[in-house]
C-alpha cells in the first residue's frame, strides 16, 4: 500500500470483483437455461441467446477493465456529452424504421448490427450528473440544507421522465425518481423539502398508474391474480408456480417447466422464477446473498471514497444496481407490482447489462483510491 498523503493507493475490491464475476457467470448459465428451447424452435440450435450473451459479457468486461483501470474523476469532463447523446438515441426511439416496438413499447434503437436500450445508460450518467452536481453545491447545503437549490435536479429528471413516460417506461422513471431523492438526501437536502417532493410525486404516480388501462391492470393483477388467471394474472399465477415447484432444493438446473412457454421471454425479466424452479430456495439465496454483497461493498466503497463526487457516485450506483434487483425479486415472487426492470447482471440483454458493469469498473476504480480515517469535518 502506498501512501500519497492521506490518499492511499491499495488493490481493487476483490470482493466486489468476484461477486460482479460470479453474478455474470450464474446469468450466462440461467440464459442458456431458460431460452435453449425457444432458441431452437426459433432458431433451430439451442445455443444462440447464449452465444449473444456471452458476446455481451465478454464486452461488458472490457468497460471493466477500462474503467477500473481509469481515474474516475474523468467522467466529469465528459458525462454531459454521454447524456446528450443518450437523450437523442431516447428520442430516436421514436422515429419509424429506427426505434424498436416490443410489446407495445418502444425503448430499443435499431444501430443495424445491434439493438441499445438508452434508458439503461440514462440510469448510470445521471447517477454522475447527480454526484457532480452535489459536490459543487456542497457548500451552500453545509450553510443552508433548506435552499431551493435541489429544484434543478427535480426539473431535469422531470424532463427525462416525460421521455421515459412516452416509450412507455415507467420502472425507469419511478428509478430515476428515487435515486434522485437518496442521493440528494445523501447530499443533505432538506428531509422536509424530499418528503414533500416523494407525497408529490405519489400522488402523479397515481395518476399516471390508474388513469393508463395497462398500468392499472398490473396493479389489479398484484393485488388479485386469481381474478382473471389466464389474462392480467397469468405471469404472476406462473411465476409463483415456479417457485413453489422448486421447493427447497429446485428441480435440478435445466429440469424446469414454466420456462417452456408458461412464463413469456423467461430469460429477461422473469429469469429469476426459473431460478426458484431450478435450484430452490437454496438458490434463490445464494443470489440475495450476491446481491447483498454487492451492496455491501458498494457501500462500504462510498464511505471511503477519496473525495465528495466519488461517495456520491458510489453510492448511487450501489442503490441503483441493488435496488434493481431487489424490485425485480419482488416483482417474481409476487410482492411488488410488475415494474419491467432487468435482474442486474442476470437477465439475458446487452444494454442493462452494459450498464451495470460500467457501474462496477466505476466502484472499482474509486475502491482503489480510498482515505484512511475521517474524510470530512
């Protein structure tokens, strides 16, 4: 360990590491699992949503590598570019012949060769606006954690919801919302001042949950999925089966049945049901426990961060990976409304998982630069 004043320069978080390695190597398994054989009634081999996953591990570890290996104080002089030209592949979504409809949702741009989701790269880059942004106000809210300071963030997520709103995709707005109030919090914004916005923004979330059919159906298939079994219900109905025919020690990894045309695309955002099937309650948690894990050192990377924009952005890209899945868990197993959120490093995609490992080499890069004692008076 080497010691360049009160910074000091140490190894990776190994731990992080492994956990981020081993989280990808499970999804690559549960992809094959869950799509071989779709693949093969679509493409007549069993392997080809493994082979393009595999494909996306292999570049999501290359970003990081390079970010871990990079100072992550340079995402300041270039994350305002990545965010332009997010929102403009945001609104190419919706020019014909380029932005992708999927069930009844259009969110993916066409690049030719390959499909983005930009949505999921809006998650992480907003993150570094955020932490940017609260370090340069840190001043005024040491002196006044009432100013009206934090309006400015609000506006800008408020003008990235109503884009997200019109693919639609309400997880990621309702995402964007909550990490904007924890990391403004964290910041020291009034709690007064986010407790008035959260009641505020309840109230437009419900609005904009039950004045929309389908929206409000998912909150009618949480609440009663027995109450039409084979329409609003059935997702849900199948994928409490799954987990109840996996009991303790599951059906054995490849052995499940709700994957084979009960549960729609169950290798995305369904994937976690088939894990419940096919390794049990014991599976199931082991990957909390990953997860939690993963939390834990993301956190523990915020508190020794070397500076305030490295505690901000650590911390918010901790909240937003674990929260991720721990709103895609819940959602399978019944106890949160369906969302449409991927399971971090799990579910089969590019983009999300992209994301998700930037945020990591980010973590990673910040882990290897950390402050020995009390950072802040």
């Amino acid at each position: 360990m080497i010691n360049y004043g009160k910074v000091f320069i140490r190894k990776y978080d190994i731990t992080l590491f492994l956990t981020a390695v081993l989280l990808m190597a499970l999804g690559l398994v549960m992809v094959y699992s869950t799509s071989a054989m779709i693949s093969i009634i679509r493409y007549g081999v069993s392997y080809h949503f493994f082979l393009r996953q595999a494909l996306y591990v292999a570049i999501s570890a290359f970003f990081i590598w390079y970010l871990m290996r990079n100072d992550y104080h340079m995402l300041k002089s270039f994350y305002k570019v990545i965010l332009f030209a997010v929102i403009i592949l945001m609104l190419l979504v919706f020019v014909p012949h380029v932005g992708i409809d999927a069930g009844g949702s259009r969110r993916w741009v066409n690049l030719r060769f390959f499909s983005i989701q930009p949505s999921e790269f809006l998650k992480i880059f907003f993150i570094v606006y955020l932490a940017s942004f609260l370090e340069k106000k840190k001043d005024i809210l040491d002196g006044n954690p009432y100013s009206l300071m934090f309006i400015s963030p609000f506006v800008f997520m408020a003008f990235l919801d109503i884009l997200l709103l019109k693919e639609p995709d309400f997880g990621t707005s309702f995402m964007l919302f909550f990490i904007t109030l924890i990391m403004l919090f964290a910041g020291g914004v009034s709690a007064l001042y986010l407790v008035v916005t959260a009641a505020l923004g309840s109230i437009g979330a419900y609005f904009l949950i039950f004045t929309v059919a389908y929206r409000r159906g998912r909150i009618l298939a949480f609440l009663h999925p027995y109450k039409d079994k084979t329409g609003i219900g059935f997702q849900i109905i199948q994928s409490m089966y799954a987990f109840g025919r996996g009991g303790f020690y599951g059906v054995g990894l490849g052995n499940g049945k709700e994957k084979l045309f009960f549960l729609p695309t169950p290798y995305s955002d369904f994937i976690f049901s088939t894990v419940g099937e096919e390794l049990g309650f014991i599976g199931v948690v082991i990957f909390i426990l990953l997860y939690l894990v993963l939390a834990y050192r993301g956190l523990k990377i915020a508190i020794n961060a070397p500076d305030l924009f490295g505690t901000y952005l650590a911390y918010g890209i901790t909240c937003l990976i674990a929260f991720s899945a721990f709103i895609n868990m819940g959602v399978v197993l019944g106890l949160l409304p369906t969302k449409g959120l991927a399971l971090p490093f799990i579910s089969y995609g590019g983009s999300s998982l992209l994301a998700s490992c930037i945020g990591i080499g980010i973590l990673l890069n910040i882990s290897s630069q950390s402050i020995k004692g009390k950072r802040y008076k």
